[in-house]
C-alpha cells in the first residue's frame, strides 16, 4: 500500500531466485507475479509521485516536438524546400509534392525507427532484468533522449538539415520507447496489488498533464511572436526543442533521487546480445505455458492499443479537415483533448482497483467505439459534434491505456517485467499498420477524410472483441 504520509518504507521484501509455482491470488492474477511480491509493504509516497514523474518529464516529446509543435509547424513545412519551390504559391502542385515528400521522409524515419523498437526492446529489457540494472538503463535511454532533443536546436531551416532533423526525431523516438519499457516494468516496484490501479493511472494522468503545461507555454510564446525573437533559421522552433531537453532534465530530477533500483538478485547466467533472442524464444514459450493470459493479453491489447494511439494520430486531421477547425481551434482542441484525458486517467486508476483493470479496459473499448460512431454518423451536424464526441473519445483512451499497463503488471511472471513489457512495445509495433492502413483505406475508396474514421472505430472493435477472449481469474478487490 502507499504510505499516506510518504515518511517511510517498510523493507522490501527480498526477491526470490525462482518463481513459486502459479496459484490463484486474491488480485485477480495469478500468483507468483511481480507484483504479489510487493504484498504487504509500504511504498513512500514520494516515490510513487517520482516515478509519476517520469511520465511528465518526458511527455513533450511526444506532444511538442512529435505531434504538434516542431514537426508539424516546422520539420515538414517549407522552410525545409528550396527556394525555388517554397516561393510557389499555396496550392501548386509542385509545392504540394514536395511537401508531401517532406512528410513522407518523417514518415519513413518513423517507421525505421519502429522497426528497430520491435526488434531490441524485449531483449534490452530482458537483459536489464538479469541484470537487475533496469533503473540504469532506463537513465541511459531518458540521457540519450535529453541529448536528441537539444541536438534538435542544430536542425537549421534550410533543406540540408531536413535529414539531420528526421534522424534525430527517430533517434528520440527508439530511446523514448526504450526508456518507457523500463519505466512501466518499474510499476510493480511502486505499487502493490492494492495501488497499482490508481498509481499507473497517476502516471499517464500526469503525462497528459504534462504536456498540456509544456504545450500552452508554446502556444503562448507563439501567439505572442515569440517575445520578439528573430524566427531566421527556425530560432523558435529550435529554442523549442532545446526547452523540452531542459523541461525533461529538470523533472526528471526526482525520479533520480527518490525511486530505487531492483532489489538485489541471484546473479542470471549472462550471454551475448544475439544469444539473448535465443533466451527470449524460450521465454516466450514458457510464458504461453505458464502464463497464457498474459500471452493472449498482448496480441490483443496490440491491436486497440493501435486504435487508442490512431485516435491521437489523426484526430487533429479529423478536426481540420471533415469539421473545419481552424489553427487555433486545433490547439484548444489539443489542449483541451489532453487534459480530459489526463483527469479520466487518473480517476479511472481507482476503479481499475476496485473493479479490475479488464473491467476498465472493456468500458473504456465500448465507450471508444461508440464515440468515434457518432462522429461519423453525426459530423454533418458540425463542430459541436466534435467538441462533444471527440473528447468523449479522448476520455476513454487514458483509463484503456493506464489499465493495460496495470492488468499486465498483474499477469507478468516475477523477474520479467522489462521483458514482457518489451514484448508489450514489440507487439504495439508489429500491430501499428492496422489502423493507419484502415484508415487509408477508407479515405481513399469513399474520396473524404471523415470516412476514416470508420477506420479507427473498426480496429478499436476488433480490440474489443479480441480482448473478451481473454480469461482472467475473477478481480477480487484487494482489502
């Protein structure tokens, strides 16, 4: 439990060298988790808000500098074409392709990048749990994270930084995945059967918080010409990036100091990293054996967490384009989008306590589908119908998205938390394709963006009804 006065811990419990063999606990899981070992101590207050933290350190990554912010008002615009093209008026042909062929190189960038999460994550993180060094190395990745950021300051508007530009952001994006492995196998080491619900719900609530505090301080410098700074050469957008640096070194701060590292260990027979796929393999195995909840857990949760990411994704596209918001509507919209989400997410953790975090999942699922629903079916209505079913759908994502990490802290087997939530990121990006394929498809074979909607909605139902098939003891309700 948490220590509601944050002045203390009990001595946590030591780790044991092997697994006891798997019985029903009163959690909902099975025993022998990661988790269950946590039962029964007393977690400092303030280390469960600095692992919170974390999330909050780096979310303007994710929010300032991917979504809404340097790529979007900067990377892909035509400060990054030549001259020649970027004089063409808006709307020429010429200039629209070559800005397509912009988005298309962040877009491939991207892509590379998620490939090479696919293929390491499991195995650094499971070499970080035989380790038992998996702090240090979700450091190591948070350090190199900083580091792209504020290398992002070099990236000059001109057409000759474009790929230095899109190789950094990819850069980030792969150590930003890293780190956050790492950081949600730490979950167990904050929360008990009791807190997990509310303590992962408290993490993503603060990183959607986060965000919007980052976000609105840019909005503000760029709706007030950036306090007069000369805007030759991306100055701006570069001081940007360097401030998310500087933001996620700062916050960062407390997880340093107030989080621990694993509890010591029996030594794990370490081999070479191309050996360590071989480890994964069996792992894999024993894990569909031994744990099959879990196993079926991931394939399913790979396939609405690609719907639940596709609604951040396109939903500002859906915003301007099928309901003609306008650039600052967009933002508020962003804004306000993030903040409903955060405050759900942090809400709903108590009700992943008390009802289970499958229960969550599920609600949130139904309450997704029939959201994005009414957007299409209603968008001829106009704005309000966004204002209203957007958020809706943005409600949802937080609590789905925060139960998903707590339900597989519950199911994940004592000692492989780094590596089953490096599965967990792995099998995120075999299943990415889904939604933005839908979505394509959709747009394309009716000629209008709001169609893709149906896109999102298809692949959150099927999420959902993969999700039904997964068996779970019964959640009893920790006392």
């Amino acid at each position: 439990m948490t220590d509601p006065n944050g002045d203390g811990a009990a001595a946590p419990a030591p780790r044991p060298t092997t697994p006891t063999p798997p019985t029903v606990a009163d959690t909902g899981a099975i025993a022998a988790m990661g988790l269950d070992l946590q039962e029964g101590r007393v977690i400092p207050r303030k280390q469960v808000v600095s692992w919170a933290l974390w999330d909050w350190a780096t979310q303007p990554f994710n929010s300032v500098i991917l979504t809404f912010v340097f790529t979007a008002l900067y990377l892909t615009t035509d400060v990054f074409l030549s001259p020649e093209l970027a004089a063409l008026p808006k709307g020429d042909p010429a200039k629209d392709a070559a800005l397509a062929g912009l988005a298309g190189g962040l877009g491939l960038a991207t892509t590379i990048s998620g490939l090479i999460i696919a293929l390491i994550a499991p195995v650094l993180a499971q070499r970080a749990d035989a380790s038992g060094r998996r702090k240090f190395w979700l450091l190591v990745y948070t350090g190199v994270l900083i580091v792209t950021m504020a290398s992002l300051f070099f990236v000059q508007g001109a057409p000759q930084f474009f790929v230095l530009g899109v190789t950094l952001i990819a850069i980030g994006t792969v150590f930003s995945e890293l780190a956050g492995v790492n950081y949600n196998a730490m979950l167990v080491q904050v929360a008990t059967p009791k807190t997990v619900g509310r303590v992962s719900g408290l993490g993503w609530g603060l990183g959607y918080i986060g965000g919007i505090v980052a976000l609105v301080i840019v909005v503000v410098a760029y709706a007030s010409n950036w306090f007069g700074l000369p805007e030759e050469n991306g100055l701006p957008f570069r001081l940007v990036a360097l401030g998310c640096a500087i933001w996620t070194t700062v916050f960062v701060i407390p997880f340093v100091l107030n989080v621990p590292e694993l509890p010591n260990t029996t030594p794990t027979k370490r081999v070479n990293f191309f050996a360590s796929y071989v480890v994964l393999f069996r792992d894999i195995v024993a894990l569909f054996r031994r744990s099959r909840p879990t196993f079926w857990f991931l394939l399913a949760s790979a396939v609405y967490r690609d719907g639940l990411g596709a609604v951040f994704t396109f939903g500002a596209v859906i915003a301007s384009v099928s309901f003609g918001f306008e650039f600052l509507e967009v933002v508020a919209f962003g804004i306000a989008a993030n903040l409903v989400a955060g405050v759900s997410t942090i809400i709903a953790g108590r009700f992943d306590d008390i009802f289970g975090a499958r229960a969550v999942i599920l609600t949130a699922l139904v309450g997704l589908v029939v959201s994005g629903t009414a957007v299409f079916v209603l968008h001829d209505a106009g704005k309000v119908v966004f204002w209203i079913f957007g958020l809706a759908l943005c409600i949802f994502v937080g609590p789905a998205q925060a139960s998903s990490r707590s339900l597989l802290a519950r199911v994940t087997p004592a000692g492989q938390e780094g590596q089953v939530f490096g599965l967990y990121a792995t099998t995120g990006r075999i299943a990415s394709p889904i939604s933005s394929s839908l979505w394509t498809l959709f747009v394309v074979a009716f000629q209008a963006t709001v169609f893709g909607v149906l896109g999102i909605v298809l692949t959150l139902a099927a999420g959902l009804v993969l999700m039904l098939f997964v068996r779970l003891p019964k959640h009893v309700r920790a006392a």
